[in-house]
C-alpha cells in the first residue's frame, strides 16, 4: 500500500470511503459477538432481543459496501494495490456479514435456553471463547487499518486456540448428555452455539488473510492447522478424547 | 491468481525474439534511454507503459533502427533479432523494416488507392511475382488487418478518404503486407474512438498467434487488457517488466505502484 495519494483525490475518497464502513461494519459485528454471549450468560432477553434486531444493520452495512466497491470499480478501475483494497473489502464484508449472521443464531438459542435449566459452567465457557474470537476479529480489524501482515498472521495462528475451546466444549457437552438425557435440549442449543463461535473463528481467520493479502499481495500459505477433531470422535463412547 | 493458465489465452511460445541488451541512447546530451536490458518473447503483445517523456518511443523506434533516421540520436549496446545483431553493418535497415513493421500514432495511410497502400511495401521488397500474386497479398493483408470487408469493392479509392479506424487498421495492414516477424505500435488507439480502439484491440490479440507485437501505450485499461508482458519505463529506466497480470495487481516497485494507480509518485 502506497502512502501518497491519488492524483485524482476523489479516487482517495471514494476507496477511504468503502474502507471506513468496513471498520464500521466490524464494530458493529464486534459488539454482536460480545452481545450474544452475554446474553447467553446473563438470560438477558432484552439483550438477545437487541442481537437478533441489530443484525440488520450489519446486513445493510454489507449491501452498502457491494454497491460502493462495484461504483468504485466502474469508475476507477482500480490496479495494483487499490485493486487488492477493493477485492478485500468485498471478501471481508462477507465474513463479517457471516459472522453477524452467527451471532444473531446464538441469540435466538439464548432465548431458547433461558426457558431451560442452565447448565453449570456452560455459557461461561461460551462466553470466554465468543471473547476470544472477538479480540481475534478486534486485532484483525486494527491489522487491516495498520496493513500489518504479522499481526494478522498472529490473529490466523490463534484459531488454532478456539478450535481447542470448541473441542473441550464439545466433550464437555457431550458428557452432560451421557449424563442425564434431560440435559440434551440444552446442550444440543449449546453444542450449536459453540460450533457457532467456532465457524466465526473461522471467518475472522479469513478476513486476517485478506489483510495479508492486501499488504503484500500474496495469499499465505495454504496448511493452516486444523486443531478440530471432533470429526474423528466416537460419539458413543462418552470417553473418547479424553486423554 | 495470476499464475491461472486459464486466466490469458496461453502464449503458444516462449522463445525470445528481441533481446537488447545495455542499451543507451542519446539525444546530443540527453540521456534517453538507461542502460536497458530486456527479452521481448515471439508471439505475445508486449506493452510498454511510463509518464511522457520516459523513452518508450526511443525505446520502440530502436527496435526497427527508426533512430537512425534522426540526425543527433545515438544507440549503443546490443539489439538481437532472433540472435543476429540489428545493429550489424551488414544489416540493411530498410530489410530489417519490412521484417520489423511500425504502425504509428497517427493513422498516416499514403495518398493513394487502398489498393496502392499495401501494394508499396511488397513491390518495393519484390514479393510478388505478378498482379494476380500482388492481389493475393493485398486480399490477405486487408482480411489480416480486419478491414477486407469494408474495402473490398472500394480498392481503388483514396486511403485517405476511409474512417480514422479505418485508416488504422488500413495501416496495420500495410505494415503486415510485408510479412513482419514483429510489429512496433506506437499509441495505436490514441487518435481513435472506443469502438474503433475496440477493433484495433481485437485485431492485435489476433495479431499474436504469428507476429511479436510490442506496443506503446498512454492507457493503462489497454496495456491490461491487450498484452500477456508489460515494461515499465520511468526517466529512461526500465524499472519492472513481467507478466501483465503481475504488474497489475502486485508490482513490486514503487514507481510501478504509483503510476498505475494514477498516484504522485
Ligand atoms: N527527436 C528527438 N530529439 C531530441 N530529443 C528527443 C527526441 N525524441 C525524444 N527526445 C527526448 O527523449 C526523451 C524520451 O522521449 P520519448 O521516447 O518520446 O518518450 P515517450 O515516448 O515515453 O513519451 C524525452 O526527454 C524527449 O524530449
Ligand atoms: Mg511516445
């Protein structure tokens, strides 16, 4: 990314223009990922409520920001690092817009839940890691403002870490029901909001590859760890994986 | 994503058909051209871009020993065309034009027929052997340049009197007439309207399948969209040449980065 501007400035407007509802859209996002766990933790349904409706903002953010990347290219036919701007934008809209979309399904079950005996220690757990992959996407966001490919590799490495929380969960889950069959309900909602938060993970590693991407025009490398095994797990065996 | 095989039509060869090695070339004092150095491949339209003034057109008229012709200008190093030295003494300079052909910024047809436009060159070069040949070469020259149809029944007329596309692509064909190896185009498109840069652009990209096509350009959009390499000249430097996708969307010079997103560099 070059510092000096556009001989044309309007050019500089109209790219700081999409870039600034990006980090708009991530703060909205942001505060849905707190929001929603909080939710879940505190059974505040007027909270969830706010999640659920606010959803919609962010929805709009992303329209708004399909249409102005499209004038943008239209008019400007951006090259070199501008392109890479204006392609990035666009992908990292999307992952916002995906992971507003999961924040809005956690607050539905959050509703759902509060209806039901909460189940010890569960949506704390939740909650931490809903943090976790918010200070992901937070630090992300602050990559993309400072075009700082090695923050964002940072950010990358850390999902490693939320696919580790959500395995724990997952197990953790998984024995409550073995438990007692009446937890099921419960941890089945649970089960789907801590996937939930894990596929967020997921979407801010990818928005952190865009950054990459757009400091340095290159991809990183593509054998990104994968520390999710719950795919392997014997769902019967209530002690499988426990090491 | 630009090492997409799919992403351009596939360069049939690779082999080298220009190779200038240490150029330099002088006006009287002014240093035009800096110690250049490049391999231009066969069949593929090469671009070179660069602000006013960087020495694309000295660059380009040194291919074709087009420099000669002016008083003051000085070239030295080595310039191959398939490995033999243009700048040999025994090189005729007029042979080497019909074998490097230029089309220019202007559309410049001769004040004569169609017919005699691109009857000039292989009468002078002894092409043809009698009028029935010297018809055949005219009829492919127009069809290669894209202009047959619209000329066929009217051979006869002035050149001077067709469209400025017309006359374009008229020009095209004239420098094809001669058989070229490689075509140099100087701004092509620039005297033209989008439609008729549309065609010329259409006509180069079917150039590529027998002649090198090195052309100069002051569009950006035209260098992406006509050629698979581009070279950026800045003061007489060559400052980055690679593949057109590359220079795009991730050059790796700072120049290159300013001036093709339109920035103070
Ligand atoms: N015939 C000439 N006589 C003297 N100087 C020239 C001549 N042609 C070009 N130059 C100088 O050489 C430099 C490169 O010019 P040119 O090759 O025309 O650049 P470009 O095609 O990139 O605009 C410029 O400084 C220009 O003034
Ligand atoms: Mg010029």
């Amino acid at each position: 990314m070059t510092d000096s501007q556009h001989i044309v400035s309007s050019y500089d407007r109209d790219l700081e223009g999409v870039q600034a509802l990006i980090i708009k859209m991530g703060g909205l996002v942001e505060t849905a990922i707190l929001d929603c766990a909080k939710a879940l933790e505190l059974r505040d349904e007027e909270l969830a409520e706010r999640v659920r409706k606010g959803d919609k903002a962010i929805d709009a953010l992303m329209e708004q920001i399909n249409e102005e990347t499209a004038f943008v290219i239209a008019r400007r036919a951006p090259a070199a690092s501008d392109l890479r701007v204006v392609l990035s934008v666009m992908k990292m809209s999307n992952n916002l817009e995906r992971i507003g979309d999961y924040a809005k399904n956690i607050a539905k079950r959050a509703g759902v839940l509060l209806q039901m005996t909460p189940i010890d220690g569960a949506s704390g757990a939740v909650r931490r890691m809903a943090r976790e992959v918010e200070l992901m996407l937070k630090d992300a966001l602050d990559a993309y403002i400072q075009r700082d490919p090695e923050l964002a590799q940072v950010v990358s490495n850390r999902d490693k870490e939320v696919d580790q929380m959500y395995n724990a969960l997952f197990r953790e889950f998984l024995t409550f029901m073995m438990e007692d069959p009446r937890n099921i309900t419960a941890c089945m909602h649970l089960h789907f909001i801590a996937k939930n938060i894990e596929r967020m993970g997921d979407h801010v590693t990818a928005l952190a590859e865009q950054v990459i991407y757009v400091s340095t025009g290159k991809m990183p490398e593509e054998d990104r760890p994968k520390a999710d095994s719950t795919p392997y797990e014997i769902h019967g065996d209530p002690m499988a994986g426990k090491d | 994503m630009y090492d997409n095989p799919n992403l351009e039509r596939k360069v049939a060869q690779q082999d080298t058909k220009i190779s200038a090695r240490n150029v330099q070339v002088f006006y009287g004092d002014t240093h035009a051209i800096k110690d250049v150095n490049i391999e231009i491949p066969s069949r593929t339209v090469t671009a070179f871009i660069g602000p006013s003034g960087c020495g694309k057109s000295t660059f380009l008229r040194c291919l074709n020993r087009m420099n000669d012709t002016i008083d003051i200008c000085r070239v030295e190093g080595d310039i191959d065309l398939d490995g033999e030295n243009i700048y040999d003494k025994r090189v005729d300079p007029v042979q080497l034009r019909a074998k490097v052909g230029m089309v220019f910024q202007k559309p410049n047809p001769f004040p004569k027929s169609i017919y005699d436009n691109i009857a000039y060159g292989p009468r002078i070069h002894g092409l043809a052997k009698n009028k029935a040949d010297l018809d055949e070469i005219v009829e492919k020259a127009l069809r290669r340049g894209a202009i047959w149809n619209e000329v066929k029944d009217r051979l006869h007329a002035p050149g001077t009197g067709l469209s400025g596309g017309q006359q374009q692509r008229l020009c095209i064909a004239r420098a094809v007439a001669t058989e070229p190896e490689v075509l140099l185009m100087d701004e092509p498109c620039s005297a033209l309207d989008p439609i008729a840069t549309s065609q010329v652009e259409e006509l180069i990209d079917e150039l590529r399948d027998q002649y090198s096509v090195v052309i100069v350009t002051h569009s950006m959009q035209q260098a992406a969209r006509v050629s698979q390499k581009t070279a950026f000249f800045h003061l007489g430097n060559l400052v980055e040449y690679g593949d057109t996708g590359q220079i795009f969307t991730n050059p790796q010079d700072s120049r290159t980065e300013s001036y093709i997103t339109g920035r103070i560099g």
